[in-house]
C-alpha cells in the first residue's frame, strides 16, 4: 500500500510564497517603501534586527527557484506581487521595472509547465499609503482596487488564478490591534476599520478583476479551529468570541453578505461606533467567487479570561475574554504551534455545514510547519517531523474531501526558508533550505517526499 494519500483526477498541488519573504532587491528597480521595511528597520521590532532587504534574493535568482518548482513536480506556484514594487507610493506613476519583473517570472513559471497563481497583497502595504491612514481609512481600498486593475491588465492573459488577500486577519489585528506586525499599531476602533476597509478593498479588487478578464478570483483567508479548553458555559462562550475574531468578521460578510451577530459580544462599546460602514458595503464584499483559499496551520483551544484592558478607550480589539491554553499531548512546532492534523478536517466539514451552496470550491493554500531543521554532516536535512506534518494534514485533507468537502487544491508552505516576519529568519518553514549567507539552496527530505507523493497521484 501507498504511503501516500490519493486525491480526485485534476486537483491541484503547488508550493507557495510571498514577496517580501523572499525577493529582496528592496531599493531596486523603483520599488518604494513598504511598511514591512519601515517595520522590520525599526529597532527591537524583528529578531534579530533582521530585515527582508535581501532575504532569499529570489529577485534576482527566480529561473533557479522556478527549476526547483519544476523538479518538484508541482502544477501551480503561488506567489505575491509587491504593491510598492508595481505603484511605489500606492497611487500615482505606475513602476514599469516592477510590472516587467513579474511578467518574466510568469513566462519562466509557463515556459516550465507551472501554472501561476499571483496573491495581490501579502502585508506589503506601500508606506506612503499608512502615512495617509493605511487600512483605517476607504482611500487604501480604492487605491488598492487601481492597483488590482494595473496588475491584471498586465498580466490576466497568463495568469488565471487571482487571490486579492492574504490572511486580511493578520493584517487588520497582528497590524492595528496587537502590534506585532506591520504597522505595529495597537488600536481597537483603527483596527476593526481596517478590517472592514480590507474587505472593501477585496470587493473592489474582484470587480477590477472581473474586468481585467481573469479566469477566477478568490480571496485567503487564515482560519482557525477553535476547541474549548474544558466544556464549561464561560469556554464555550470563548470559543464563540474567538470564531467572531479570527473566523466570522471575515466568512460571514465575504459569503453570507451579513456582519457577524456575535461581533457585539465580543467587542462591547468598539462596535457600536462604526461609521466607516457605508451602505451597500456588504454587496460589494460579498462579491461572487470562483474559490476561497484557506491557510491552515494549527488549532486553538480557548478559555475564558478576563479583558487585558479595563480602560474601553485603552482597548485594543483583540482584548476579547479569552486566552489561548495549551492543547494537551500534542506536539508542538518550532513556533509553539501544536499539531492536530484532523482539526483540519473538522474545520472544512464544518464551514460545509456552515455555509452550503454559499461555499465555493476550497484550495489550501498554506499548510506547512517550522521545525529546528539540522543540517547533516553531508549538507542534507531530514526534516522527518515536517515530513510527517504534511502526510497527515494531506490525509486529512482527503478526508474533508470524502465528506463532501470540494477541494481542488493545496500549496506547501513554504518552497524556500525566508524572511518569516517578526520572527526574522529564526523560523523555517521552507522544503528548500536556504543558507542565507551564501543562497545555496538545499531541497530537504520533505521536498523530497512531496515530490514522490506528487508523482503518485500519476500513478
């Protein structure tokens, strides 16, 4: 018997990456500032006082990482566009060098049998943008919205899938509410208006989309199983605000076209203020899709708790009467996340039941772990605790599919070790090992592995 899980005919597997992660070049060409530089040059900020000013040096280096994908056996890659690479400020003069950049790394992905799949924001958002407001003020969704509309025009002939965000939670919160991202901010009104504003901007972009001609528009989003602690009222009612916080403010506009009826029971008085909300705002986000797109990594289990913060003009929107607890006998990653493989299923199953019809066609497309990687005395890595990570979360992804979940693909994260945000380049997630002193790239057993289970599914 195969070791590897069996998926239907035609689904697709890929490998995944974002631009600032990897690129570098991050003063060439007439790229402008992102608020990732500005976040990552700011000391104290990152690990390391790490930036992403060179990080993998795909910039320079794609036709090498492309052969990778090639060899690899993948049907799609996905990658992210640098808004500040593409409109340096965010609005105004268009960057023909950046356009020109992405342009040769789709003809080398096509020329090698590998299907682009081309995310429009993964966090970089242009700075000159934050200084007006970033995602607390309409402006940034409609500037956004011109963006999508440059980068189609350029590129919808060859590109046919179109994510518009990456993860709009951990922009909206780890950004405006907890601080630990780009900007850094900690709001608790500026980061629910972001939150709304990047939902606006995703409907304004699927519009741009639609226009340019592109063959389907989906969104990412990150979601998350949530588990109560114990099962007791005041957990159980943690897990309500945790699912408004990191799962509904998203599902329920973007496929119900309603706003969450928990969202005032877990954020009190910073809900009732909301004048960035304009009518007509939940048809334009509730813009039909052709796929949503998933990151899935771990679940959380929830306690109740009191608020961090008494003071409600103090309150940053993720003070939410719960606490994170640990999940017991699970193994942990290298980030502290634990590892429970069929949570993956019961999240699938469950937005199925959730939304039905409304539901479209689902594409993973992040799943992966960071592990404390050693390097062989021969240079190689047998990264065997990934290796594990992703068969089982592969065979619980045929598992949602053997439930009635339609699922039409998945991505690894990630192909390359990279920039991995605050944490610098401690963490690593790539099937790739990157030495970062000298760019060497070293595929790992798990890139091996993957490769074979590829090859399988041909079998």
């Amino acid at each position: 018997m195969s070791d590897f899980p069996r998926f239907p005919s035609g689904f697709v597997f890929g490998a995944a990456t974002a631009a600032y992660q990897i690129e570098g070049a991050a003063r060439e060409d007439g790229r402008g500032p992102s608020i990732w530089d500005t976040y990552s040059h700011t000391p104290g900020l990152v690990a390391g006082g790490d930036t992403g000013d060179v990080a993998c040096d795909h910039y320079h280096r794609y036709p090498r990482d492309v052969a990778l994908l090639r060899d690899l056996g993948v049907g799609s890659y996905r990658f992210s566009i640098a808004w500040p690479r593409i409109v340096p400020d965010g609005f105004g003069p268009v960057n023909p060098k950046g356009l020109d950049f992405y342009s040769r790394l789709v003809d080398e992905l096509l020329d090698a049998g590998i299907e682009p799949a081309a995310t429009l924001y993964h966090w970089d958002l242009p700075q000159a943008l934050e200084d007006r407001g970033g995602w607390r003020v309409r402006e940034t969704a409609e500037r956004f919205a011109e963006y999508a509309a440059v980068v189609a025009g350029h590129l919808a002939d060859r590109v046919p899938r179109w994510i518009t965000l990456n993860e709009p939670w951990c922009s909206a919160f780890l950004g405006y509410s907890v601080g630990r991202h780009a900007p850094g901010a900690r709001e608790g009104r500026g980061a629910l208006a972001a939150a709304h504003h990047l939902l606006v901007g995703h409907g304004l972009a699927v519009r741009a989309l639609r226009s340019a001609g592109v063959r389907e528009a989906g969104i990412t989003l990150n979601l998350d199983h949530h588990l109560p602690a114990t099962d007791s009222a005041a957990d159980r009612a943690a897990v309500v605000r945790a699912d408004t916080l990191h799962n509904l403010v998203w599902t329920e506009p973007i496929l119900a076209g309603r706003y969450p009826d928990t969202e005032e029971a877990t954020w009190g008085e910073l809900i009732t203020a909301q004048d960035f909300r304009h009518d007509g705002d939940l048809e334009l986000i509730a813009q039909p899709l052709d796929f949503l797109g998933i990151n899935y990594y771990r679940p959380i289990v929830v306690a109740d708790a009191p608020y961090r913060e008494s003071d409600p003009a103090l309150r940053v929107a993720t003070d939410n009467r719960y606490a994170e607890t640990p999940m017991p006998g699970a193994r942990r990653t290298a980030m502290g996340w634990p590892v429970a493989p069929e949570t993956l299923t019961g999240l699938l199953v469950d937005l199925k039941e959730q939304y039905g019809d409304a539901l479209p066609p689902v594409h993973i497309t992040e799943n992966g772990s960071a592990e404390d990687d050693e390097v062989a005395p021969d240079g190689a890595v047998h990264d065997t605790d990934r290796v594990t990570y992703l068969r089982d979360h592969l065979t619980a992804l045929r598992a949602a599919i053997d439930e009635g979940v339609d699922v039409r693909g998945y991505y690894v994260w990630s192909l390359l070790d990279n920039f991995e945000w605050a944490f610098g380049y401690d963490k690593r997630f790539g099937i790739v090992r990157v030495d970062y002193d000298t760019q060497e790239r070293t595929p790992k057993d798990s890139y091996h592995w993957y490769r074979r289970m590829i090859a399988a599914q041909r079998t």
